[in-house]
C-alpha cells in the first residue's frame, strides 16, 4: 500500500531535519542542544517549503519533496548511476571532517507538476499547460525569501542565533548542485540567483556579526 504523500513528505522533512541536528549538535554531543536544533531546523524547513507550496499554488501547480539524491555524475548514459544515490549521509560527513564548523544543509528537492485547473486552462494569462524553468526557480526562490524573512523577525523578536541558522540555511540553498534549489534558480535565471546571491550573502555577512 502507498505510503499518503501528506505522511511522506511530513517523514522526509522529519529525516531532513534530525539529520542536520544531529550534524549541528556534533562534536558537543549536547540532547538539549540537538532538540533545540532539531525544532529550529523543522521550523525553517516547514517554513520553506510552505512557501514553495503557496507559490506554486497561485500558479496552479503542485510541489513534490523527495529526500535529495544523485543520478549521475556526468551527462552521458553509461555516467547514470542505475539507482538514485541517497545524500542524507553528507551533513554528517561534512560536520565530522569540519569539526562541527561546516555542514552541508540542503536535503530536500522537490519537482513540480500542473494541477488540473492549469491543465484546462485555455485562456488568460496561462496559454499553455508547461511549467517553465522561469516558474521553477520562482517557487524554488519563494522558499529562500522566506528563511530571509523568518530570520529578520526572528532577530527581532530575540533569537538572534536562529536568525544566523535561517540565513546560512538560505545561503546553502543558493548553492547549484543537482536538483538542489540553487541549480534550479540558476537554470530558470541567472539575474534572480545573482540578485539572491547577493541578498542573503550581505544579510549572512550581518547575522554572522552578531554577538
């Protein structure tokens, strides 16, 4: 029996989320530290991918997670792997050969699908049923916005540590690998990912300054 996509995704983003706790906790091996970086990555991912979910909505699509994995390493058939390999070991990997000072964060990709409505559309400003690379990096850069706009609120409401995990966090998904966010935002433009880059990198620059 099919595992609901509701409880698939709720998993993924649970897995997601433990994992770069438990890379963040390390080498302290703190359980109070690791539950509070367990609740403040769930919040962030939640946060994230609501916002990919409310975009892709207005634009009459729907957003599917999966836990991020590699197909290939370079373009020719025979550099395919035959199954999809699973990544979920690299913020670990990266957090104990870095000592706890660099880990890799994102973990979640996502494809998006017409829905319906989009699909009979035959008119407006839809005339045509393809989601483009344009659409793509929109939904994927809704999701960054928000981590940038939850760290802001989060520094002013006094949680000025959360506000520097949400902006590394965006900073992270900027990044173009794979089918990761950043590769996305790249392919659909390059003047959004620059003018992303830039946002989070001199807002990063300022939560990294605070005490």
């Amino acid at each position: 029996m099919e595992t609901p996509k509701f409880l698939k995704e709720i998993s993924i983003v649970l897995i997601a989320a433990f994992v770069l706790a438990l890379s963040l906790t390390y080498p302290s091996r703190n359980t109070s530290s690791f539950l509070i970086f367990f609740a403040s990555m769930l919040i962030i991912y939640v946060v994230n991918i609501a916002a990919k979910k409310f975009f892709a909505h207005n634009v009459e699509t729907d957003v599917s997670l999966n836990l991020w994995s590699i197909r290939h390493f370079g373009l020719s058939r025979s550099q395919h792997f035959n199954q999809p390999l699973p990544m979920i070991w690299l913020p670990i990997l990266t957090s104990l050969i870095s000592f706890g000072k660099i880990i890799w964060m994102p973990l979640i990709e996502f494809d998006v699908v017409p829905r319906p409505e989009r699909i009979s559309r035959r008119h407006g400003l839809y005339r045509y049923t393809e989601v483009t690379e344009w659409h793509i990096a929109l939904i994927a850069a809704a999701g960054i916005f928000a981590n940038i706009v939850l760290g802001i609120i989060a520094y002013f409401a006094g949680f000025e540590q959360f506000t520097k995990l949400s902006v590394i966090f965006a900073f992270w998904n900027l990044v173009p690998v794979s089918r990761l966010d950043g590769s996305k935002i790249l392919f659909g433009s390059k003047n959004l990912w620059f003018a992303l880059l830039i946002i989070v990198g001199a807002i990063l620059i300022w939560g990294l300054s605070i005490n």
